[in-house]
C-alpha cells in the first residue's frame, strides 16, 4: 500500500470513527466504499426553529467533514416530512407549518449552521419536491414494502401502547416518508443522531427494496448538557452556537468534570493522542481546570478568534475566579428602559436574545433582578450592573 493509500485509509478511519456511535450495518463495509468512490450522503432536518446548541454541532461536525473530504453531500430541508412532524418521543403530535414559516425558520437555522457548515460545499434540497408529487398509486406501493409490525416497533410508540396514549396514523407514516428519501436521492449514506436510528434504518430497508442497493447509516452521540445531565433549555445546561465569546467561554468552564473528555472528543479538533494523555493525567489525579480551561479556549477559538478566546478567559479568571467587576459603562442618561440598558451594556446581543436574558432573571441592577424589558429604570453612577451570568459593569 502507498504512503498515499495510507493516508486516505487514516483519513477514511478517522471521519468514522471519532465523533461517531455507531456505523450500520458495519463500518468496514462505508470504509471500503469510500476508498473506492465519492458517496452520496445526506443529514435531513426539519425546520422547526430551534436555537443551535454544541449538542446540534457535533452532526453538523461529522456532516462538514465528508464534504472536506470530497464526497457528495446533500442538506436536506424537510418541508415535506415537517408537515407531518416526527413525534421524537413526545405524546402529542407538532402543529402543522406553513411555507412561510420553514423558510423563515431555515434562514435562521441557516445563519447559525453556517459557523460549521461551509454551503458552498453543500447541496440544498428539500423532500416537499418528491414527496408533494407522490400519487395515491405511489404511496400504496410505498406502504407495501413495510409492514404495521415494523413501524410499531419504535421505542416511543411502544411506550405509548404501555401507557395507553393515543398513535395517529399520520405519525406512523413519518420514518417511512422520511426513509423514502434516501429512495428519491438514492443515497449511500445517512448520518444523524442517535435518536434518528429507527427513520434512518427505515431508509436502508427502503433503498435495498426499491433499488436493491445497500444504504449505510452513520449515528453521532447525544451529549449531556454542562451539568452533566440531559441538555435542554429548561435546565439552562447548554451553549449556544450564537453565544458571544464570554458567555461561550464561561458556560463551558460549568462542564462537569466528566465531560471534559466527551467534550474535547465531540466538540473540537484536538488530536486524539492529547487528549488520551488529557484522560491520564486525571485519571493520574490531575485537577481538571486546566483542561476544562483548554476545552473552553478551544470551543471558544473555533466559534470566534485565538484573539477572543484569550480576551473570553481573562474575562473569566477576572470576574469568576478573582470575583472581580472590571467593565466601566457609561451612561447619560439617567432613565433607560431595561432593555435599552442591557444593550448599551452588551451592544453585540441581539434585541430578542436580550428579552430572553431578561426575561430569565439574568439583568440585575444593584443584585435586583429585572426581568421587564419595557421596565423604566432609574439609574446612577456607581450603580452594579449584571448582565447574563458573567458580564459585570459599574455604571459612571
């Protein structure tokens, strides 16, 4: 084998492996495939508007190094499968979405991918193009390559048998929708998270019957949230892609100890080899600051600048660990509303990600919270100003 094979062979090795759980049906199979050909892959979304999280990073990640690596890669937006709307494990079923609203909310889900995704290695499509045109013929041979007993057989529609909960007929024709597009793009590969196995699955079972022609699927882990448990808003545990760079670096050093390793491996491009010695050392009885430290640099340093990076961690060592308030604001004038004041505080926010901030209790004035943003308030020199978890100022 050449020093170039081999080199492809790393390559091929690496993009399935690290940042991956698990290759159906066996990574060897993708792995002699793609050291043959340029594949077709594809990782599908729905349009829902989300905020993007490191949690959502770690697919778009994996997604953006197949096309650095050449392949073709496909984005696809589902606004056809949208309408309908994956149940994920929820026991109530999605309001519908007009056209208006799934481009409003993919330009915005656009704008917060486009920190990993480079879309002019990308191809756009959407499902609503064949799926809008499939015929009542067409859908009866498509619901004849599957039966009742497969689709029941998902985790959270079993759960819901158990628990005596309603399953609409709709929500069962979902993965079999969505696994028609790899029929329709006639794809090598899917990639998605784990908990899209089953539709994903459901794809390779399609593509075999319809063009009998094997299908790989790639998952990517789920991970937890800074707290260590499950990332969701409602536990305030996550980092935003769109997070300013103390912000981002602050919420990352609240990761609990034994994530650092997860984080490191999922969420940046630190060798493998540092971080195994990272692992070590801890395990050695390491404190794990400085490599939580590290991780909070390097997430930070992807997302915006080595030079932010460096200004986001004296920020933090300034405010957090020397409990220091170091920012002056100046302000003329006397009253402001809540919201105009946190602007002038942090004039790189958005308006409506600062009505969240201080809808959430995070703008206190004198340690009182503000959470009004139309609130008239009063203000003086020397007055302390917070605004979110670590942006600190003193009014002059």
């Amino acid at each position: 084998m050449s020093n170039q094979q081999e080199n492809n062979q790393a390559k091929i090795n690496e993009i399935l492996t690290r940042g991956v759980a698990e290759v159906l049906p066996n990574k060897e199979g993708l792995a002699k495939l793609m050291a043959q050909k340029k594949i077709k892959v594809y990782l599908g979304i729905d349009p829902t508007g989300s905020l993007l999280t490191l949690g959502h990073s770690v697919v778009l990640r994996k997604l953006q190094q197949f096309a650095d690596a050449g392949h073709e890669v496909i984005l696809l937006i589902g606004n056809g499968t949208v309408r309908i709307g994956d149940p994920t494990g929820k026991d109530t079923t999605r309001p519908e979405l007009t056209d208006e609203k799934i481009k409003e909310n993919f330009a915005s889900w656009q704008a917060q991918a486009s920190k990993i995704l480079n879309f002019n290695q990308i191809e756009i499509r959407y499902n609503g193009d064949w799926l809008d045109q499939l015929r009542l013929p067409d859908f009866i041979k498509l619901m004849a390559k599957t039966t009742y007993q497969q689709l029941i057989e998902r985790d959270m529609f079993q759960d819901r048998i158990k628990n005596n909960l309603p399953i609409f007929t709709h929500e069962l024709m979902y993965p079999l929708l969505q696994g028609y597009d790899s029929v329709a793009m006639d794809v090598d590969l899917e990639i998605g998270g784990t908990d899209q196995t089953f539709n994903m699955m459901m794809g390779r079972h399609l593509q075999k019957a319809y063009h009998n022609k094997e299908k790989f699927v790639l998952t990517t882990p789920i991970i937890n949230g800074t707290d260590g448990r499950k990332m969701s808003k409602s536990y305030d545990n996550f980092v935003a892609l769109t997070e300013n760079p103390n912000d981002m670096f602050g919420k990352l050093m609240k990761v609990t100890d034994e994530e650092i390793i997860t984080y490191l491996t999922l969420l940046t491009d630190v060798p493998m080899q540092q971080i195994k010695a990272m692992a070590d050392s801890m395990l050695d009885g390491a404190n794990p600051m400085g490599f939580k430290k590290q991780l909070a640099f390097e997430v930070t340093k992807m997302y915006h600048s080595e030079a932010k990076a460096q200004s986001a961690q004296e920020h933090f060592e300034k405010t957090v660990q020397s409990k220091e308030a170091v920012e002056e604001l100046v302000v003329f004038e006397s009253q402001l509303t809540a919201l105009d004041l946190a602007k002038k505080a942090r004039p790189e926010e958005s308006n409506s990600n600062l009505r969240r901030i201080i809808e959430q209790g995070g703008l206190q004035l004198n340690s009182q919270k503000l959470t009004d943003p139309s609130m008239i308030i009063n203000i003086k020199k020397g007055d302390k100003l917070k605004v979110g978890k670590r942006a600190i100022f003193t009014i002059s």
